[in-house]
C-alpha cells in the first residue's frame, strides 16, 4: 500500500501519524495486512509529487519506488540525490 499524507502543519512526527492511520484501517479490517515497518520519503517538488502519483497508479505491485529516478531532470534544487 502506498500513500501520500499532506501536512500542512503538524504537531504530531510522522511516525506517530502512521501508527494512528495504521492502527484505525487495522480495527476496520478483520486480516492483518501491514508490514511490521515503513518507507519514508519526503516529496520535494510538485514535478515529483505529479511521477510518484503516477508511479502508485500505474505500479500497484512494485515492491520498491526508486526515489532518485524523481528528481533525474536536476530541475528541484533541493534534491537530496545529488551530491
């Protein structure tokens, strides 16, 4: 399952906002599905939100989203790939 959560302001860490969302799908589901961690990535641009969405609608079955393949045009300066 993927999922974006947008944050506009925030009190709570994000580990906490995935343990609640986890924990209310979990008490509307009657077979354990979750995987017991998570992979965390912070979309830093509009032109990598567009490709990840992308990558979710087009992919369901993919195990692992290459984040770096997001931000290749060099055009988001505050890509965290490039060294």
């Amino acid at each position: 399952m993927h999922v974006i959560f947008v944050f506009r302001a925030m009190e709570a860490g994000l580990g906490e906002v995935v343990r609640s969302f986890k924990a209310l799908v979990a008490k509307s589901t009657e077979h354990p599905f979750w995987q017991r961690n998570y992979y965390e990535h912070v979309i830093r641009s509009d032109d990598a939100l567009l490709k990840i969405r992308t990558y979710i609608h087009n992919n369901p079955t993919v195990e692992r989203i290459k984040f770096e393949e997001f931000y290749k045009s060099g055009s988001d300066k505050s890509n965290p790939y490039i060294k």
